[in-house]
C-alpha cells in the first residue's frame, strides 16, 4: 500500500479518499491546504491513504463475496499492520477521517476497531455497502460485518461500548444536489448511535451544501478543533 505523509509531527490523521481514488486525491482537491495550519505548526501529522476500491466494490465481475473477501484483506492490513504503526510511533491513538466514500471506510474501521482512534470526522459519508454491491436483497455475513448500520444495531458488550462513549464522533451531511443518500444514512446511523446510548455529534448542514470539496474543506476546519479538543 503507497500513502502520502504530511508533517513531521502532532496527532496522526488518517484521512481515506473517495471512490476509486487513491492517495493523491486530498492533496489534488486541496483539502491538504485546507489543512495546512495545523500540519505547519505540528498540531497534526496527515497519512493519506490509497484505495483498493477496484479490487473490492468496484470490480468489473461484479462479484459481491470477491468483492469483500479483497476488502476484508484491506482492512486487516490499516487495523493490525498501518494503525498500530502509527500508534507505535506517536504514543497516541488516531483520528480517522474522509469524504463521501472515503467516510464509509473512516467509519466503518472505527466502529470495527476501536482501540485504535479516538477520534472520527465522516463527511458525506454512507454507511452501509449496499449502495455499492446492490445489497438490498443480498445482505450476507460478510455484508453486514461491514455494515455500521446494521451490526450497532446488536447488542454491544461494556468494555466496547465504553470506548465508543469515550471517542469524538462527528458525522456531518448537507441537504443540497448529491447528498440525498449521503443524509438519509446519516440520519439512520444517528437513529441507531442513539438508541444504543453512543454520543456522537450528527451535523446537517443546510440546501446549499452539495456533495463537493468546497463544502468538506470548510467542514473539516469546522469540525477539527473539537476533535482535537482533550
């Protein structure tokens, strides 16, 4: 796996791209400048990541079990190889991030694995991989694991829950063009964080607000210092 580092120093943001992107994407749509501040005076150190999304939602055979069996493979090398890494080398536990797709993946690790971050930013992000394998029908196992919507929804040991309880949890989607999805699962992600009793801070952000990079620049600098807040 290639990725792009950002400083030298600070607490270590992992931030994964959009659909079928890799790990230039943030730093080409300017989300890296966006962020500059806090990468220059060492507040942060920013890990763009690569994708694999070829090989796993968007592959040409459209083999849904290929598809996750891939993906299974690229979430266990961020969680037991990449993040431990990061942690190693910091002292400290991450913070997860992305947009749109990029989001699915921050969230979906964080809720799997939570004792490696502390700390998420999902913008305009779904939550279920049924927007990506037309699993409507087809939800298996193998789905639903990677699933936040549907496996939050079971119950959730004390010793899990108390690190979802103690991590900043920021969800955010506009209401404008491209975000319909995007809200509705927003929405349906917060509906099951509440029922289990799991803080998170779900911001909607007005009609105006489409599915597009000047919106998450402004919404990553929004949200940032209250995720770094100790």
């Amino acid at each position: 796996m290639t990725y792009r580092v950002y400083g030298t120093s600070g607490k270590p943001v992992v931030a994964f791209p959009c659909s079928q992107a890799h790990e230039n994407l943030w730093e080409d749509f300017g989300m890296v400048d966006a962020l500059a501040p806090y990468i220059e005076d060492g507040t942060i150190q920013l890990f763009c990541m690569d994708s694999i999304d070829d090989d796993t939602f968007f592959r040409t055979d459209c083999n849904r079990n290929k598809a996750l069996r891939c993906y299974e493979r690229y979430l266990a090398y961020i969680a037991n190889e990449f993040l431990p890494g990061l942690i190693e080398a910091s002292g400290q536990k991450v913070m997860l991030t992305g947009c749109s797709m990029g989001a699915y993946h921050a969230a979906n690790i964080y809720f799997r694995w939570p004792q490696l971050a502390d700390s998420v930013i999902a913008l305009s992000g779904v939550y279920s991989p049924q927007w990506f394998l037309d699993l409507e029908d087809h939800m298996t196992e193998a789905a639903r694991a990677n699933s936040p919507i549907d496996y939050l929804s079971d119950p959730i040991d004390d010793s899990r829950r108390e690190q979802y309880c103690e991590a900043k949890l920021i969800f955010c989607a506009g209401q404008g063009d491209g975000e319909e999805d995007m809200l509705s699962d927003t929405q349906a992600l917060a509906e099951v964080l509440e029922a289990q009793g799991i803080e998170a801070w779900v911001d909607v952000w007005g009609d105006d607000v489409t599915h597009d990079w000047p919106w998450w620049k402004e919404q990553i600098n929004y949200f940032l210092p209250t995720a770094l807040a100790a």
